[in-house]
C-alpha cells in the first residue's frame, strides 16, 4: 500500500527501508488531495490510514502471534514468516505524546536441534526530541529496494540489541543549496552482535541517507560496519577510517550500498525498476568486490484491486570491480579475513538470506481481494552457494540448486490475521538431499 502511495505521489519516494515512521506517513496523508485519484490509490491510503491511527493511538496495546512449520523457508522475503520451526510471542506496547515503549516475549523452538531460544525480538523505548526519534531496542530493519532480498541488511537474521536516531519525516531542505535533494530521510545506529562468536561482542553500525530529487527517483547511500569486539583493538575512530586498499588496510569490516529506484505510471499502470549494489570495499568503482539485486514491479488491474507482479535477480558472487562481470571474487561477501563470524548474526547472514556466493531468480504475484484475502505466488531458482566458494555459506555445506514453488493466503477474521503458506522444492541445503514439501501457518491478533 505504501508503494503504491508513494507511485501515485500521495507519499514522498522514501519507501526502499523499513521500519518507516508513523508520523511522516500520516501527516502526508492528511495533506493529500485524493478525490482526483484512482480508486485502488483512495483504498490503499484508508487503509495505511486506519493501520497508523491504530498503531499510533494512545494508551496500552497487546498483541499475541504464533508461527509453526514443517520445514523452515531457505528464502527469506520482505513478507517472511518464522524462522523456525516454531514461534510464539506476546506484545504489549504503551503510546505516549513523545514516547513509546513495547515489550514482546516468547520463544522459538528449533526442531532439528533440539533447541528453545528465548525471544525478545521486537521490544524497544523511542523518544522523540525536536523532529527526530531516538529509539533502543532488538529492531528488524530492511534496508533496500528489493521484494525478495536485501545485500547488507534484511530480516534474515534476528535482530540485534543497538540505539539509533531516524527522522520523523521527510521534509526537504529550506536552503536553496539543499533543497534540489527533495524529500530525504537519515538514520543512524549502533549495535551489538552478541552471542556465539568467535570475535565476540562485536559492535555493529548502520548508517543510511535517502532521498528524493526527483518526482518517482529514490537514491539512497548507506554503509554498515563491524569493529571492536574480541581480538580486536577497540577504536572508535577507526570507524572514519574510510581507506581500505594493500597498502592501507583499515581496522573495520565494512559494507557500502548504493540504492537505485525509479516509479512510474505505464498505460496507466504503476510500476518500479530498482538496483541494489553492495560494495565490500570503500571504493565503490575498484576493486569493490560488488554483490548486485536487480529487480521491477508493476501493478496490473486485475477485479478491481491491482496484480503486483515482481521479477528480481540476487547476485552474491562479487564482482572484482563494480561491473566486470568476468572478473570474480567468490567467497567475499558476508565473509572477512579479519572478522571471521562475517556479517552475520546468531549463524544467519545480516542480507541475502542465502548468504555468500549465491544467486536468487525470484516471480512473484501478489493479489489483494476486495474482501481483504491477499494471495501470494513465488517461484524461486536458487544456486545457493559455488564450487568456488573457498569460504563460509551458512546455509548450505556444499554448493545446491534448488527450485521452489510457494502458494500463500493471507486472511483477516475479525481482528485476526491467518497466514497460510505452502512450498514444494526439488532439493534441500547440504547435508539433507531430496524433495520437500512444507506448509506453515502463522496467526497474529491484538489482545
């Protein structure tokens, strides 16, 4: 719904990271003329409306959700589901004027391994102070265009304990030497990869600026960073320590991303082009060792509510340079000589959820009915891994293809939401072989 806002120039073009705030959103929205849009465009915005006014009212909110599999999904999507085998948490939350506090509990259950991990995900404190907002907290974020896949940061893995600051909202600049950048958005935060590591306690940092020159362009800049941690001098300054070549190398593992994202309308259809490049050097042109998401969406009318249909193309084999797609340099992303856990957390990758050296071919349909049902159809094509890969997958122990066909209805019922997902695949990740089918379903609800 947001995207199609933001296509139809109801919102701002800031829509390729999550979380968004509420608050620029919403006062958007109250400013924009919809009379003259069309119908699917004045539904959408009802219905981002009533979910901010919901989510935003003040006062104590409780939630409970539940998530349970045969089979977890190798692929991990901007609509993911659970992790695991299973999943459980309760949510209660508190929605100040300036402040907000949310709490969730649960636990996933990992059958495999006959492992309960206790599951804090999602809990946070924000403040807001003039026109930013201060938070801490165990965040998901995804940062990128891309439906399927995100190069430096996802939803893959479990989100980590950090403290950031974002802006409310997307005004642009008032000086005239600035405010050709059009609406932007900034944000910044400092994390904590704790846990099982080699090199423990390894702080992590994300730092983003996207903005909107131009009516449908998006570019968005951003870098992440590990340093410090065990085995490693612990120097802050070293995070301005940009230059990483054979004669200078720095004491950070660092990840650069340039984000492209183009919208439309074609025959009155909206639609999407967008390109992710994550460069594992500080020079984003040589020797970038460049991992590559390319991808397009376009609305179709289909029973007065619109198709989505998306075609996107994941690339972890590096390129040496930013496109010189002959010259190789397999193994390097995610992984690092130096940092040897790589950047990942909890033994999944921060981005792609395939981690290093692999390649995504992604279809998908997306239909939301008049009754509120969406269904969703994914074809996946996974090369997980190569036989060049000399260093870490974690999803795999050997190089596999597999193909995977994925079916999914999404159902509210009275305060409800039921999501009920089939997949059948060709062959699974090393060391299991074979077939598999799986279905998974997950409930949430306000208590």
């Amino acid at each position: 719904d947001i995207e199609l806002l933001a296509n139809a120039g109801v919102l701002a073009n800031i829509t390729s990271q999550w979380p968004l705030p509420w608050a620029g959103i919403l006062t958007q929205l109250a400013r924009a003329p919809l009379s003259d849009t069309p119908a699917y465009v004045r539904k959408a915005a009802a219905r981002v409306l009533a979910a901010g006014q919901a989510q935003t009212a003040h006062g104590f909110h409780a939630g409970l959700s539940a998530d349970a599999t045969n089979l977890p999904n190798v692929v991990r999507g901007f609509d993911a589901l659970g992790r695991e085998d299973g999943q459980a948490q309760v949510t209660g939350e508190f929605m100040g004027d300036t402040t907000s506090i949310g709490v969730s509990l649960g636990a996933q259950y990992t059958h495999r391994m006959h492992h309960t991990q206790f599951l804090p995900d999602g809990s946070y404190a924000a403040q807001q102070i003039g026109g930013a907002l201060v938070y801490g907290g165990t965040i998901t974020h995804w940062w990128g265009p891309g439906w399927i896949s995100a190069l430096s940061l996802s939803n893959n893995a479990r989100p980590f304990p950090q403290i950031g600051i974002e802006r409310l909202d997307n005004t642009p600049f008032r000086s005239p030497w600035l405010n050709w950048i059009g609406p932007w958005q900034a944000e910044f935060f400092v994390g904590l990869l704790d846990g099982a590591r080699v090199d423990r306690d390894t702080a992590y940092t994300g730092f983003r600026f996207s903005f909107n020159p131009l009516p449908g362009l998006e570019f968005a800049l951003a870098r992440t960073t590990e340093l410090c941690g065990r085995h490693h001098d612990c120097d802050p300054l070293a995070y301005f320590d940009i230059r990483n070549d054979d004669k200078h190398v720095n004491k950070t593992n660092d990840e650069g991303n340039l984000d492209f994202r183009y919208s439309r309308h074609l025959g009155g259809m909206p639609f999407e082009i967008y390109m992710q490049l994550m460069n594992e050097d500080s020079n984003p042109f040589w020797h970038s060792y460049t991992s590559h998401l390319y991808g397009g969406s376009i609305w179709v009318p289909f029973a007065g509510s619109p198709l989505r249909l998306t075609a996107e193309y994941t690339d972890t084999v590096p390129t040496v340079d930013i496109f010189s797609y002959g010259d190789l340099g397999h193994g390097a992303a995610y992984n690092n000589y130096d940092y040897v856990d790589g950047m990942r957390y909890r033994g999944r990758s921060l981005g792609a959820s395939l981690d290093s050296d692999s390649r995504l071919l992604s279809f998908q349909g997306s239909w939301r009915a008049n009754n509120g049902f969406v269904y969703t159809l994914t074809y996946n094509h996974a090369d997980v891994s190569s036989a060049q890969n000399r260093q870490l997958n974690v999803v795999t122990a050997a190089p596999v293809k597999i193909n995977m066909g994925v079916a999914r209805v999404a159902v509210p019922f009275r305060g409800f939401e039921l999501d009920i997902e089939g997949r059948l695949q060709d062959d699974r990740p090393r060391p299991d072989h074979g077939k598999a089918a799986a279905i998974e379903v997950a409930l949430k609800t306000n208590l």
